[in-house]
C-alpha cells in the first residue's frame, strides 16, 4: 500500500511531499520517499529517521515527529538523538507556555529545553528566570538560573509545571524588594566603584568618599536595613576619622532611615553623587597608567601624605618601584617615593 503525506515546515515556508511505502501496514518496514530537498536537508539524519520509525505506533504520530525533525534541522538545531524529545513533550510544553502567558517568554533556544521567562517584581523592576527543562519534563523538576542574592529553590509541591515554578519565582522576588529599593538608592545617588555594572545579585557597592578614598559596603539581603560589613580603603588621615564616627555614631543607626541615609549619618558625611560631582574630580585612576581597571584590578594602594593621596595598582606601582635605583627590598617589602610628591611609600612585593 502506497500513502502519500505532505509535510509543511516552518523552514522559509516550503512545502516538502513524502511518501512513505508501508508493506503489510508495518510502520517497522516502511519505507520513505521524498524530493531531493527535503532528502539534503535531511541527511546525515537517516539514523534518527530509522529510530523514530520504529518507535512510532502510528503514522500520524511518526509524521508529527518528522515534522518536528525538519523544523529543527531548518533551524539549524542540534539534531543528535538525545535532543529530540517526544511530540508529548512539545505539546505539554506549549500548553504550559500558553497557561503562563507567551508574553512571559523572552527566549526559548533550538532544542526547546532552555527558556527564559521575564517577570516584574511590584516596583516595576526587570527580572529573568532562566530554566533548562529536562528530557522528562514534567516528571522531572527543571534547573534553574537566577540573578538573586541568594540561591532560588524551587518546591515542586506536587507539580513540576513552569506556572507553579514561575509564582514561585515571583513570590521570591518580593522577598527582596527592600534590598533592591536600598541598593538601588545607593547606585543613582553615589558614585559606585565596584561592581562596574551591578547585577540584581550583588550585595557589594565599593562607593566613592573623597580624595581617593572608598568605603566598601556588603549588604545583608534578608536585613538590607542592619549595618553592612564596612570596610575603608584608602589614606589613613582621610579613612581614620571616618572609623571614629562609626563607632562613635553606631548607637544612632535607625532601621526605619535607609540605608544610605543611614551610612551619611553615622559617618557624618555627604557621599559625592553624579548630581554634584564629576567623576574625573574623584582621580580614582591609578597615577601610573590613568586608568581605573588594569586586568581586573583596581587601584588599591594610596600614598599617605595628606597633600596627596594618590592612587596605584599594585603591579603599576611596583613596575616603577623596581625601576627607581632609590628603591630598595627587604623582607619582601620594597621601600621607595610615591611616583607624585616622592614622599616615602611602602609596599608588599607581589608574590610571583
Ligand atoms: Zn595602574
Ligand atoms: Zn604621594
């Protein structure tokens, strides 16, 4: 018996004609017939075509995952038998979709098996939920890629379904919605060192003081509104009084202010803003090279004289301070003059 079946494809709209020869009515011992473009864009994939075959109860069903064939290998997908799932999966995986809401997909890859989901939290802010699905979906629980402070857990709760994972979702992003509201107050009204773009994860800001100097804060974000771990960096006359008014002002902390609000009153200072302050004011450049970041690091090291303060990455300032004849190491630390008002500066010889 001879049945002739037209397979429609996505792949720039062709029509591809295919008949499939079935001796006996025997999907195992059938046989397929097809026009040259559809057989080129198919080889290479016989082994695939044979396996499906023979797993295939119906023809209907066979011809569902043919179509699904040609659509990836138009797509230029991966094609290895282990990435073609069942016509079950796809169609669970659109009805699932469809109860989300397809205006949530914001990515979906070649295979079907990774997928991002965008969800807003009540402020209005971004976020994406990034999810591998697993050959057994929904069997199997999916993995998930996040941008939270801490590790997202998914509960299945009796439904691995991606509407049950993405309320869940969703409820965990309320829970950090007064660590995002601190964190973001302090990244639009101070000048942010590090991270250079801050991602929704982040829990430290390294912000800018004055006359190169920074404080480096890391946020609890569970707790946004406690005291950060505070760590200065910088000279010691310009970060000296500031640890003094910590400690002094520790007792006036309020979890009610904000957490900047909260940073400038028991340090007693303004921190400099983009509103008041240009960034080339703050000279947080290393002084040998101009720049800011040098291979991922960042200037640490600051000569202590008060008249100048002058920033250095570590490689920077020892290249030079090997160069200078008037240096000198001992013990692994080099003794030589600050490049800028040649007053003494001490470093620790990188470990090499
Ligand atoms: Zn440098
Ligand atoms: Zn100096």
């Amino acid at each position: 018996m001879h049945l002739l079946n037209k397979v429609t494809t996505v792949f720039q709209g062709q029509e591809f004609y295919i008949a499939i020869e079935l001796p006996n009515r025997s999907l195992q011992q059938a046989k397929i017939c097809c026009d040259w473009r559809l057989k080129s864009l198919l080889t290479g994939y016989e082994h695939l075509l044979e396996q499906r075959l023979q797993q295939s109860t119906t023809l209907a069903g066979f011809m569902e995952e043919l179509k699904t064939i040609v659509e990836r290998v138009g797509q230029d997908g991966d094609m290895s038998p282990a990435s073609v799932a069942s016509p079950r999966f796809y169609s669970h995986l659109l009805e699932e979709l469809a109860e989300v809401g397809w205006e949530r997909l914001s990515f979906i890859d070649a295979n079907f098996r990774w997928l991002h989901l965008e969800a807003k939290d009540s402020c209005d802010r971004r976020h994406v939920l990034k999810i591998h699905l697993h050959e057994q979906h929904p069997e199997v629980a999916p993995d998930c890629v996040t941008e939270l402070p801490l590790p997202f857990h998914f509960i299945s709760t009796g439904s691995n379904s991606l509407k049950n994972l993405f309320s869940q979702f969703k409820q965990c992003l309320e829970q950090y919605k007064e660590f995002w509201d601190a964190m973001d107050e302090i990244d639009s009204s101070t000048w942010v060192l590090e991270p250079e773009k801050p991602t929704r994860s982040a829990t430290v800001r390294r912000i800018a003081l004055v006359n190169n100097a920074s404080l480096q804060i890391e946020v609890n974000p569970v707790q946004p509104t406690v005291l950060p771990k505070c760590t200065f960096l910088g000279a010691d006359h310009v970060t000296s009084p500031l640890k003094g008014n910590l400690c002094k002002n520790l007792h006036h902390w309020r979890s009610a202010v904000s957490l900047l609000d909260n940073l400038q009153n028991v340090l007693e200072v303004t921190f400099p803003s983009p509103a008041n302050t240009k960034k080339e004011d703050l000279s947080v450049e290393c002084g040998i090279c101009y720049a800011y970041r040098l291979a991922g690091c960042v200037p640490e090291l600051t000569c202590d004289d008060s008249r100048c303060c002058q920033t250095y990455h570590r490689d920077c300032l020892y290249e030079w301070l090997r160069s200078d004849p008037t240096s000198r190491l001992s013990f692994n630390m080099v003794f030589g003059e600050c490049p800028y008002c040649s007053k003494p500066i001490t470093m620790k010889a990188p470990n090499k």
